[in-house]
C-alpha cells in the first residue's frame, strides 16, 4: 500500500501555499495582530472561493468533492501561516450553514466548557447537532463576556454554562473527530515552520566567527524539531486515511507536543530576539498552546488511548499475559 502522496495531492498542497504567500503574508499578519484578532472579511471570502470551505462537499453540492486526507493537507498550509479564524468549524459547518461553504458565513463552534473564539464575528455557532442564527445567536452572544486569550490572533469568550455543552449525538463525536484532525493538521504546519526558521536562523546568525548552527548543542535542537514533526506527520496523515478516533487522539498528542515544544525549541535558537514582539516565533507557540487545549486535549487523547489498550487486552506471550494465566492456575501467590 502506497501512502505518498499523489501528484494531484501534491499540487493541492503547493497551490493553497501559494495562495496564503500571496493573500496573507507577514504584513496581513501583523495586521491582524494590530486588529486584535478581528477577521478579514475579504480574506474569508478568498478562502471560499479558493474552496478551502467546500473542498469535502460533493460537487452537486457546489463542493470540490475531495476528502479528509486532502482537507488535513490544506489545513497544514494553515497552520504554517498561522492564518485566524474559526477555520475548523466553518470548513465543517459547510453543507450545513448557509455561506459556509463560500466563505460569506463565520461559523464558530462551542467546544465544552472552553471559551468561544471569534464569537462578536460569528454568523452562526455550532453547539451539539445544530447550529445558532439570527435571534438566538444575537442572545447567546449577548450573554457571553470577553475573557483574555494567550494568543492576539484568537479573541475569546465566555459562554453561559447551560450552552457549553456538546450534545453526546452521533453526528457531535464524528465532528469532534474531525476537528481533532483538522485541529492537528494544523499544529503539524506549525511545528514545520518552526523547525525551519530555527534552521534558517542558526544557519544566518553568527557567533565566534561561525554560524550558530555549526555548535553542537544548536543542532541537537533542530534535530529534535525534525525528529518531532515527522512522526507527527506520518500520524496525522494516517488518521486521515482511517478516520480512526483512536489515531485521532494519537495524531493529535504527537501535533501538539511537536507545535508546542518546536516553537520553544525555535525561541531558544533565536535566543533573545525571538522573544521580542517584532519576531513571529511567540505567535506560534501562543497559538500552539491554544490549539493544544482544543478538540480533544492532551488529558482526554490519553484516557482514549488507554480504555483502547485496555479493551485490547495483553498481547500474547507478553508478561501481563502470563501473569493473567498463572493467577487463574491458581499460581499468584
């Protein structure tokens, strides 16, 4: 079984890297920064166009009729870019609330107790198996107040209580999964462009007449950046395939260890100025961190991952095995 990507793949990839070089680059980012986080409504709707929403609908839908595994790698270019918004939960509201699919709708999700992003923005919220419009939204975002977010790219807001909760619907845990996913492609680009920035950087910065990347204790970083991303990247592509919840949560933990230790790799090799303001690095690991906590965090990836261990069962031959059939034998002591 070949799991490289396809040329079309490939294309699809290169084409959405383009696209975001061109229409958000560092100004527009900074921009947005300046803003507070507050979206560009004619970016979204380039976005729309470009089919970043639609790329999954079927094309008697207006869709682009591709699946998740290209969907992860569009959202991988958005992570690079550190492109804001309430990317996931529009791309999955599409089909489901009008606009979505052509960018002329913001859709924002509610995500269990967290805070809302992008909430003031929002044409429609998702919570549980539907979604919140017009009288209904405009109450719920009425009763939500501002909290601080670690990342300027992210406003939040605090919801009431008796609204956070995701209904336990079938269709909630397949969005849940799929925003996990979607989430994780994007911590993967992240942790991409990290590691090649602090690669770029120890490569330019000179110190005692060398290159910074030429001492050993700066290439052991950008080594650990690498050895980091590419497991994160062989897991996420792969529960793209299978659409597995457990390689879900696997691809996830790897995504967002790689995001959030990459980026504080990449500040460590900028040293002191990666930790000004003018540099990009804090805005990775600021979203990293946010990213990290959504969509399945780190506590729940591991309870998922061990009931799945559990159900499975010692491995035959393995000590647990052996353990388990001397005690039945009587033999335990």
């Amino acid at each position: 079984m070949d799991f490289q990507l396809s040329d079309d793949q490939r294309a699809l990839r290169s084409g959405m890297r383009d696209l975001l070089g061109a229409v958000f680059g560092r100004d527009r980012l900074r921009a947005a920064v300046d803003r507070g986080g507050a979206l560009d409504r004619a970016l979204w709707r380039e976005l729309g166009a470009a089919g970043f929403f639609a790329l999954r609908l079927p094309e008697e839908a207006g869709g682009v009729g591709l699946g998740l595994p290209e969907a992860v790698l569009l959202f991988e270019e958005a992570g690079r870019a550190l492109l804001p918004g309430p990317l996931v939960a529009t791309h999955l509201a599409a089909g489901l609330v009008k606009g979505a699919a052509e960018g002329e709708a913001v859709v924002t999700a509610v995500d269990g107790d967290l805070p809302v992003a992008h909430l003031a923005e929002a044409d429609a919220v998702l919570a549980g198996a539907g979604a919140l419009t017009g009288e209904a939204l405009r109450a719920y975002a009425a009763a939500a107040r501002p909290v601080r977010s670690m990342d300027p790219l992210t406003p939040l807001h605090r919801t009431p209580t008796a609204e956070r909760t995701t209904a336990h619907s079938a269709h909630s845990e397949r969005f849940r999964c799929e925003a996990a996913l979607l989430t994780a492609a994007e911590q993967l680009g992240s942790a991409a462009r990290t590691t090649e920035a602090a690669v770029q950087h120890a490569g330019e910065r000179e110190q005692f007449g060398s290159p910074i990347g030429s001492f050993q204790a700066v290439k052991h970083l950008c080594a650990d950046m690498l050895a980091r991303t590419e497991p994160a990247r062989a897991a996420v592509y792969a529960a793209a395939v299978t659409g597995n919840p457990v390689e879900i949560a696997a691809a996830k933990l790897l995504a967002d260890e790689a995001a959030v230790r990459n980026a504080r790799d990449c500040l460590q090799v900028h040293g002191g100025m990666g930790f000004t303001w003018e540099a990009d690095v804090h805005l990775h690991l600021k979203r990293a961190w946010q990213r990290s906590a959504c969509w399945l965090g780190g506590a729940a990836a591991e309870e998922l991952l061990a009931a799945d261990l559990g159900a499975a069962g010692p491995l035959p031959g393995s000590s647990a095995a052996y353990g388990r059939a001397g005690a039945e034998a009587g033999g335990g002591g």
